[in-house]
C-alpha cells in the first residue's frame, strides 16, 4: 500500500500521471474514498481529452497504454470504489 504525503495528495489531484503509474495503483494507495474518487476523476478528465486529441489527429505519448485503455481502466476503478 502506497502512503503519500500532503504534497504528493495534492499533486495527484493536479496530475495523477506523475504519482501513479496506473489507475489501479490509486484504489492500492493509502487515501480515503473522496481522495481516491478526485484523483480518479482527474484523470479521467484527462483521459477524455487525450482520446479527443487523438481523434483529432495528434500521436498518442509513448503510455503503455492508449488513451482508450487507459480510460477504461480509470472507470474500472471508480466502479471498484462504488461497490
């Protein structure tokens, strides 16, 4: 279980990409529900838009995975948060 401090909290609100490796590392991390649901939730929102950018015709970053998979597996989380 990943224990972050204050500042790492706050910074995956703003960028979760630079605190965790993958959506299913935010449900490891030691956060409370509402953490957990706001961090997912940004990143979803940024997800969203990289497959908008895609569609748009941008190349995708070198992420293991696309912008699609990566947005299924944000709402896998959140569904794991919901039940």
């Amino acid at each position: 279980m990943k224990i972050l401090s204050a500042a790492e909290i706050e910074q995956a609100k703003l960028d979760p990409a630079t605190v965790f490796d993958s959506p299913e590392g935010v449900l490891r991390a030691s956060l409370s529900p509402d953490d957990k649901k706001s961090i997912l939730g940004r990143w979803e929102e940024d997800a969203e838009a990289l497959i908008l950018a895609t569609d748009e015709g941008m190349e995708p970053s070198e992420n293991r995975r696309t912008p699609g998979e990566l947005w299924a597996a944000i709402q896998a989380a959140l569904e794991t948060l919901e039940d």
